[in-house]
C-alpha cells in the first residue's frame, strides 16, 4: 500500500502552529486536524525558523483538505470498530 504525502496550505499550518503557541497540545491539535503528531512537530519546528512556507509547496484547495482530514477520521473509525468487534466476540465467548 502507498502512502500518499498530504500538502497543506500556508494558512492551514500557520493556523496549527498558533494552535499550538496558544497552549494547546500537540497529540489534542494533531488527532482533531487529522495529521500526524509528528507533522505538527515539524511545522512548529519549521516556524520557529522562520521556514513554515518552504519554497516549491504545493498549495492545497479546501476541498483536498477536507477529504484528508475525513479519509484520517474515517480510518481512525475503522480501526476503533475492529477493536469493537474483537472484544465483543471475546466476551461472547466467555457467555456461552
């Protein structure tokens, strides 16, 4: 499977990183944008050296954000319905 790299608009990242700056936490900010902790690290990185808008970003509409921030959301469903599933069969189990 490939994993595609996300591109983010200048304004989305200056946004998060305000976030951020404002006192919020970073893994909070990160699973409520659907990225990365990590990413989010990186951008705070990049602004405290003046390089959050490195040269060459692709610029992102809405819409792709949007769809990332779901797809993100949507696997995050998944995988917390699997873990759903099995502790269900695992106490069903214990039942009969």
């Amino acid at each position: 499977m490939k994993i595609s790299r996300s591109a983010y608009t200048a304004e989305f990242k200056e946004l998060a990183v305000k976030r951020i700056q404002a006192g919020a936490s970073i893994p909070a900010t990160a699973n409520e944008l659907g990225i990365n902790d990590q990413t989010l690290r990186n951008w705070l990185k990049a602004a405290a050296g003046g390089t959050l808008n490195g040269a060459g970003s692709k610029l992102v509409t809405a819409e792709e954000m949007e769809l990332s921030r779901l797809r993100a959301e949507n696997a995050k469903l998944k995988r917390e319905n699997e873990i759903i599933k099995k502790a269900a069969a695992y106490f069903a189990k214990d039942v009969l």
